[in-house]
C-alpha cells in the first residue's frame, strides 16, 4: 500500500496591494473620460443654443416680410410655431406659419429664450434673442444673444487683442 501524501492546494489569486493598483487606474481612466465627455457636452449644448439664435432669426425675417412688422416682446417667440399668440384676428389671418419646424420655447440649458424689441444690445438693431445660458442668471457672462458675431467683429469682446499703444494691425488703426 502507497502512502498518498496530500499536497496542499496552491491558490493563486491577487493581492490587496495589486486589487488596489488596478482599481486606481480605472478611477483615473473613468476621471479621464468623464471630464473629455462633460466639456464635448457643455460645447454641443453651446453650439446648439447658437444654431437655434440663426433659426430664430431667418424665422423672424420671414414673419417680418409677411406680417409686415416684427412680433412684439408680448408675443414673443411663440408667433414662430403658433398663431395663438396672435392677438389681432387680421394677424392672425394674415399669419403665414409656422416659420418654424418645431417650437423651441426653451434654449438648450431649459431656460426660455428672451425676444426683446427694438434692440437693447445694439443700437439700431430690431431685436435682440438672448439665452441666459447654462447659470440661467440674466446678465452674466454666459449669457448669448444674436449678436454675439457683431459685438466680436466690433471689438468689444475682444478688446485684449487690440494692442496698448501705437497704430499698427493689431490696433486696428491701419498704419
């Protein structure tokens, strides 16, 4: 008869130190990820509110030609999508719509869109469409409106650019 010797059963598994190490490098990866997919959000939803401001406006030239004037802040956005917000019934006759696919009451960040009339951001403008932005604060520096391209072309959003001293490009004085 064999004597049988048991052999201990060698268990090859992982230790704390190296479960640790592989979970820090995943945390790390996920930070990694979810910052680049937050930041692609916040642009797409920027991008998205100022496609919306260049629909609204083609929108609100066509309204002009065919009722003959711009709607008034009372009607708001709302006459693009619905006739309802009509309060004459020859507008309302007269009302060519919807000058839009769908509505869009609320900019990207759920905050309705301000239609301010005449222009209170430039002078000699008929309109201003204003977004408060992704803080939903009126008058704070993420605010966007439709003139937002106007006021850079300007100058006045990017006055750091305009040089201190002397004529120059750069300066916008020639030469």
């Amino acid at each position: 008869m064999r004597l049988q010797t048991r052999r201990p059963s060698v268990r090859r598994g992982f230790t704390i130190l190296e479960l640790l190490i592989v979970i820090g490098i995943l945390l790390a990866i996920g930070g990694l990820v979810a910052v680049n997919v937050l930041g692609a959000s916040e642009k797409a939803d920027l991008k998205l509110a100022r496609a919306q401001l260049q629909a609204f406006e083609g929108a609100l030239e066509t309204f002009r030609v065919e009722m003959k004037r711009w709607p008034t802040e009372e009607e708001g956005l709302a006459v693009l999508w619905s006739k309802e917000s009509l309060s004459e019934e020859d507008d309302k006759a007269r009302w060519g719509g919807p000058y839009l696919k769908e509505p869009k009451p609320n900019d990207a960040w759920g905050n309705a869109w301000i239609l301010r009339v005449p222009s209170t951001i430039i002078e000699g403008q008929a309109f201003d469409i204003e977004s408060n932005g992704p803080d939903g604060q009126e008058g704070t520096e993420d605010d966007i409106s439709n003139h937002d391209g106007r006021k850079e072309a300007a100058g006045d959003e990017f006055s750091e650019f305009s040089g201190s001293g002397g004529g120059g490009a750069a300066s916008g004085t020639g030469g």
